[in-house]
C-alpha cells in the first residue's frame, strides 16, 4: 500500500509514539506499527507513478502555506477490524485542500480507496488497528477515555510512503509547505 500523508509536528509525533508504545506493553497491540510514523493521511491505493509524484507534491506544497489544524477526543471506526483514532476537526479549508490533493493525485494513483475521497474522508490519527480487536476495544478505550486529545497543531509538510502488513516501509518522500 502507498499513501500521501503529513507528519505530526512534535510534540505530538512524540506524544502518538508513546501512546503506540503504551497500547503495545499493556495490550500487545503493535499493528499500528505498519505505518511507523505518526501522521495523518490524505490518500492511499495499492500504488502510483512514482515517476510523478515528487513533481505533484512539490506542485502542490508550491502553492499550499503551512496551516493550523486541531484534534479532539477519540473515534472508532467499528467492525470486525476496528480502528481507534484521534479525529481531526475538518474545517472548510481542511476539506478544501484534501479535495485538491485528492484531485491532483487522482492520475498518478491506481484504484485510490474510496475511503479517501473527499465525499467519505475522515482525518484521523490512528492510535490502534489491524491487531485491535471488538473484545479489547473497550479496555484500550477505557484506558485512554479520561485523557485530553483537544491538541492544535500546524501541518508543514506532504509525505509519500510505501508500507507492507510486515512492517517493511521504503523511504518516504517529504516535501515541505511553502506555498
């Protein structure tokens, strides 16, 4: 799987690795680590040109400046596999760029999950997933529920990443907001 994402600024790429660590010591949930960067996503599809994209992140870090976004609570996308996440709150400009993003990459990318497009996207940063099941949700909730996850924070950068299921990931690409 390939997926245009940003980074987390610190302190919060700090604070999502500790919470990583914290749920695989105390529940033995490391699928998450898939991904091994805390982040956010924009787009994901099993693959893209890569003799495109450097060219389409520049373009669009060339016209896009660094901006605030904020975080709140927890979420939980539910089913067999289920998800917990920190959502972001997606504003107007938030939902704007994600649709440029999402359009500009649409020629470069094979099969894009619908999952990302800009009428189902929801901004998350995942917490737990692959390994986290329906019967441990509710110990893993109730040990983050009492906690604060109102953060702000300001978006810098577009990364392009290759991820397997064995954790194996190549050298992401990563530009940085300058527009």
């Amino acid at each position: 799987m390939q997926g245009i994402a940003s980074l987390l600024p610190q302190p919060y790429y700090g604070q999502v690795e500790a919470l990583w660590a914290e749920l695989e010591t105390n529940f033995g949930l490391k699928g998450v680590c898939v991904t091994p960067y805390p982040h956010f996503t924009w787009q994901i599809a099993p693959a893209y040109d890569l003799k495109q994209i450097r060219s389409l992140l520049e373009d669009i870090a060339n016209r896009t400046a660094p901006f605030e976004i904020s975080t709140t609570g927890l979420g939980l996308f539910s089913g067999k596999a289920p998800v917990l996440y920190i959502p972001l709150v997606k504003t107007p400009a938030l939902a704007q760029l994600h649709r440029q993003i999402w359009e500009a990459l649409l020629p470069a990318s094979q099969e894009p999950s619908p999952y990302y497009s800009p009428e189902q996207w929801v901004p998350h940063i995942t917490l737990a997933c692959i390994d986290l099941t329906p019967e441990s949700t509710g110990a893993v909730v109730s040990r983050l529920a009492a906690r604060s996850f109102d953060w702000q924070m300001r978006v810098d950068n577009l990364f392009f990443v290759t991820v397997s299921t064995e954790g194996e990931s190549s050298q992401p690409i990563k530009v940085t907001l300058r527009g």
